[in-house]
C-alpha cells in the first residue's frame, strides 16, 4: 500500500470505528439474534434456526402490517411528490430573499421534535379533536369524523415530515438545468404550461426520483408517527418489532421481524435505483 | 423602411440606465454584430428585442410590425443562447422538432424540415445523440439547428461562440456566415469580441454605456472611428492627447508636447483633441529617419507579426510589423518611426474616458 492509501485509511479510521460500532455491530448482532429460538419460560435459546422467519412468512398476519407499511409509505411518496414538484418550482423562481425565509418555512417541520409534531397531530385529529370539534360546532358533520387511529392520518402526518425532503431534492435538481432553457422554449413558441410540463418538469425527474427514495425509505421504517397516531389499532412493521421487542419480550422473532423490513426496503430502493440509471443514465449524469 | 429598426429604445432598471436612446436599423439578409464591454446594453438590448425584457421607453418594428405588447413566444425569432439552453431529456432531433411541434406542423413536413436544419448544420448523422453526449461546437450547431427550424424573420445570436475554444472559434466563424448565408435569414449578434464582429458583419454597431458610439460596415468602424473609444476598442491604437492648429488645404498641424505632426483635412474647431495611429501604418526607418525618434522598449514576438513598444518623446507608441524572416530591431535600439499623414485620425478629446 503506498503511503498515499495509508495515510486517507488513516484519517478515516475514526469515522470508520464509529460507523462499525454504532452500526455494523448492533446490525450483526440483529442479525444472529433473528436465528435464535425463543420460549416463554426460557427465554432466548442458543440454537440457530430459520424458524422466526418461517413464522413470518407463513402468518397472513404479518403479511398485512408489511402491506400496510409499504403501501402508507407508498401514498406518502406520491403526495409528497404532488405537493413537492410544484412547491420546489415555486422555490427556483423565488427572489433570494424569498427564497432564504420560504426554505427556512419548508424545513420547518424537521426543526421540531418528532413527539411534540405528532402529539400535535393527535390535538388536531383526535374524535374530540380541533378539527373534528370545530366541524361539529359550525354544524357541517353530526358526529366525529374518526382520523386518528387510521392509515390516512399517519400518512397526512408523515408527508407533513417528509414533504421537505422531496422539495430539497426537486431544488437541486431544478438549479443544475440551465436557467435560459426556459428562455429557449418560449422563443419557439411555447406557452408557460407547456414549457413546465415539457421543459421543467423533466429536467426535474431525477430529482423527483431521489426524493422519493429518501421520502419512502424513511417513512416506511418511520416509528414514532405511526406509533402515536397509528396507537394499538393500525399497526406497522417498525410498531410491531418494537412490541415484540418490549411487550411479548420475544427478541428473536423481533429481530427477525426488522430484519425483513430491512431487506424489503434495500430490495425496493435497489431495484428502484437501476430503473432510474437506466431510463436516465444517458440523459443526465 | 429597413427590416427590423429600432427607435430611441431605453431601458432602466430602477436608477441605473442600462440603454439609453438607441436607435439603428438592419436591412433584410443582413448580418449585424452590436459590440461592446460588458455592461455596455447590448445584452439587455437583445433580450428587448427577443421579448424577454419590456423596454421602458422607445419602439422595436420588425417588417413594418411594431413588436410592442407581443410576447417572446408569438414574435417567431429563432435564438441561440451563450449557454445554448438546449434540452437535455431529448435528442437532437427532438430538440428541433419542438419548434415545430409548437407551431403544429404536420407530421411529414415535420421530418422533413428537421433533415434540412441538421443537413444545412452538418449533423444528420447524430440526431439520436443527446446533448450530453456532444463537444461545445455540435451542441452550437444544434442550438442554430432549432433557431433556425422555425424560419425565423430573425436570428438573435447571444455571444454564439464564446464558449468555444480559440481555434473551433475561428472555424465556426466561417460556419456560421455560411449557415447565415444559405438560410438568407436576417441576424443580430450580440459580441464583445470585436475580431468575431468585424469577421462576420455586414454592419456593426458599437455600444458604450449604454448608448450607441459608432454604426457602420465592418471596415468603417475600423478606419474611420468617430470617438476614442471606438478607435481603442476596435484593434490597436495608438491614442495621443494633441491640439488642433489651424487647418489648412493640405492638411492640420497637430502639437503633440513639443512636436508638431501633420494630419489630413478636419472638421473639428481648433483645439485639444485625440488622434489615433494604428500600429500596422507605422513604419520603422533607421535613427535618422521618419516623423518620430523612439529606443524600443519592449518587443512581443507573435509568429505572423512583431508588436513592438517604441518610447518617444510624445509617448509609447504601438509598433506592428509583419514578420518576414529577417531580424526585427532589438530592445534597446534608436528607431525611427514613419507614417503616411493621412493615416493619422483625428477624434474629438474625450471628455468623459472611460
């Protein structure tokens, strides 16, 4: 090795040790734990099996949280790219000073702890809630609309996080193309929504692309959200790993459990990053 | 009634007066350059004229048209941008077509008129290609392949070929008044580089903060500057404070200090003045000879030609000469300085230099 290559594995063992011991060792220890079996007199048993994850597999039960994960992380995705892919456009147009102070307003909600945003949820959605007391007061419903406990206030609550992620990522994307471009389609005749929707809005699709791997990675590995909003009724795989974890007490099964989340994810982020390099690959990049 | 014209045209923003009063005219098929520094209009002055910019005061009238109110989208100018603006999610063809698609031009004359544009700009062979994939001259020539797609009535040129290199530059100078040329399609150059301009213009017009200092065919500009600045900004000068004595039938005397050189007929009242000698008029003889005694100062060779710096009693004077193979006067060495009277151009002192 040539003192060049010595010297960066050098500079980057600290980074490398915190990253191996926060990460690689509780991961791998996730890992080994899934194998074991599990009794509810003994405990975790030594042995190694692939029996947590034949119970998985073969309990409809578990089919459904897992469906229900992918598809409030799926909706929330697609929402928030719909509010995302305008919002950023509004962005790029933006004088500088706007454009400073409506950034600041965009990542607002990810200066916020994420127990106090969601538990300010629950005061707006609950059946005695803001909105439903305030409906009922004006007189447009009779009795409460329900919406905490459901799928449909964990997603509201989840694009409420995860929307800045897409804008940030649309920005980016929206900066690299060159500003005269527009320009250029209107000097052949375009109208403003052709030249977004022919011009802009492509240009901003591996933007669009990334934030949706970001946005649906981490909402549906989310837990706190679901956690409270979701409650007992509407659970998620992340809320069933930890009440397996600390109610049932059965690790193994737990960490079995994670470990599928953690590789349907990694399936679904991988599969989506090849489709994007190759329909884009030759265009961008 | 010239093809395009525009009339007294401004434009402010806010304090700062970016044009101010500009008025010239193209005729049809021409080609003209607007030239000057940067920060001088003439960018501002395109964008008014494409659409993008609203003038504050003044008229643009294209073919007897007056442009005002008309957005950029329904003039049907064909523009290429200095960064070429293309679209980068489609091909080449697809990036000519979209002009053509916007005016919705059936489908067979569509692909017909794209094989003509990439024909006429040498790049048939690539319509597939993205522009990622292309050099700085392709992307140029496909840039002036969807400009000129529509049939334009005019050819806006933004600094066309100053993202190039030097040697791709000079070709594509040809290229493009060629292209200009068979297409026979009127256009306006927006350059500040003044070798680009005098190249390829039928007519240009030279701008200075904003107002226009000088309108004429290429070889006007360069031989009858009517100000300072257009002398130094158009090749190389050499300008010196002078008075103008009286004019007599063959000519002026002009005190330079304390030597008196001989210039053609002016028109100027006597008084102070600027006069301009191009280093290439000037001729070298031994000490004894010529107008001017000066001791080289500094000597640049520059393999087609020698610039030589020549201190003389009246100032630095700027000395060209074509390099022919023999030895050339070495720093340090008494020269004299000849030239033809009726070389020297005699300009109003600038009150204002910039």
């Amino acid at each position: 090795m040539s003192a060049r290559a010595t010297r960066a594995w050098l500079l980057s063992t600290p980074a490398l040790i915190l990253f191996a011991v926060l990460l690689l060792v509780p991961l791998l220890m996730t890992f080994l734990l899934s194998f074991n079996s599990f009794d509810f007199y003994g405990g975790i048993g030594s042995d190694l099996s692939l029996a947590n994850y034949a119970e998985v597999l073969g309990d409809s039960y578990f089919y459904e949280i897992f469906g229900r994960t992918f598809l409030i992380a799926l909706i929330t995705t697609l929402i928030c790219a719909a509010i995302g892919v305008p919002q950023a456009y509004i962005l790029y147009r933006m004088s500088p000073l706007w454009r400073s102070i409506t950034v600041l307003i965009v990542i607002g909600p990810l200066l916020i702890s994420v127990v106090v945003r969601t538990l300010g949820w629950a005061i707006l959605l609950g059946n005695k809630g803001v909105i439903n007391t305030a409906l009922i007061d004006i007189g447009l419903i009779e009795r409460p609309i329900r919406m905490m406990y459901t799928s449909g206030g964990i997603v509201l609550a989840l694009v409420h996080v995860m929307v800045p992620f897409m804008i940030l990522a649309v920005w980016a994307a929206l900066q690299r193309q060159d500003p005269a471009v527009e320009s250029a389609a209107e000097s052949l005749g375009a109208r403003p929504a052709t030249i977004f929707f022919r011009i802009v809005l492509p240009q901003a699709i591996p933007g669009v692309l990334s934030g949706s791997l970001i946005v649906f990675s981490l909402s549906a590995s989310a837990f706190a959200t679901p956690a409270i909003l979701g409650g007992r009724r509407v659970k998620v795989v992340a809320t069933t790993v930890y009440d397996e974890f600390l109610n049932t007490l059965n690790w193994p099964l737990g960490a079995a459990i994670a470990m599928l989340l953690l590789a349907s994810v990694l399936v679904v982020m991988l599969s989506w990053n090849r489709l994007v390099e190759r329909r884009f690959g030759e265009v961008f990049q | 009634m010239a093809f395009l014209e525009l009339h007294s045209l401004t434009k402010r923003f806010g304090a700062i007066t970016a044009v101010e009063d500009l008025t010239f005219s193209v005729e049809r098929g021409s080609f003209v350059s607007l030239l000057g520094p940067s920060g001088c209009g003439k960018t501002t002055t395109l964008q008014m004229v494409a659409g993008f910019e609203t003038p504050t005061d003044g008229r643009i009238v294209l073919d007897g048209r007056d442009l005002s109110g008309v957005p950029a989208r329904e003039r049907g100018l064909g523009i290429v941008f200095q960064t070429y603006a293309l679209f980068a999610h489609m091909t080449v063809a697809e990036n000519v077509a979209f002009g053509l698609e916007m005016r919705k031009v059936a489908k067979a004359e569509r692909t017909r008129r794209i094989a003509d544009a990439l024909d006429l700009v040498h790049l048939s062979h690539l319509e597939d290609r993205y522009p990622r994939s292309m050099s700085g001259g392709q992307r140029q020539r496909v840039a002036l392949a969807r400009a000129l797609v529509i049939e334009p009535q005019l050819l806006l040129l933004d600094e066309p070929l100053s993202n190039l290199d030097a040697k791709l530059r000079e070709e594509m100078q040809l290229e493009l008044r060629r292209i200009q040329r068979e297409a026979g399609v009127t256009t306006l150059m927006v350059t500040h580089d003044q070798s680009e301009a005098l190249a390829m213009s039928d007519s240009i017009v030279v701008m200075d903060r904003g107002r226009l200092r000088q309108d004429a065919t290429p070889f006007d500009v360069y031989e009858m500057p009517q100000s300072s600045f257009v002398s130094r900004f158009l090749g190389k000068s050499n300008n010196l404070a002078a008075r103008l004595g009286e004019s007599g039938p063959d000519g002026a005397a002009l005190h330079c200090g304390n030597v008196v050189l001989h210039g053609p007929k002016a028109d100027l009242p006597p008084g102070p003045v600027e006069i301009a000698l191009r280093p290439e008029r000037i001729a070298l003889t031994g000490p004894d000879g010529g107008k001017l005694r000066g001791t080289v100062a500094e000597r640049v060779f520059m393999g087609n030609q020698w610039l030589l710096r020549v201190e003389t009693e009246i100032g630095d004077m700027l000395v060209m000469r074509y390099n022919t193979g023999r030895r050339e006067a070495d720093i340090g060495e008494t020269v004299g300085l000849d030239w033809n009277p009726a070389d020297i151009r005699i300009l109003p002192a600038e009150t204002n230099p910039a």
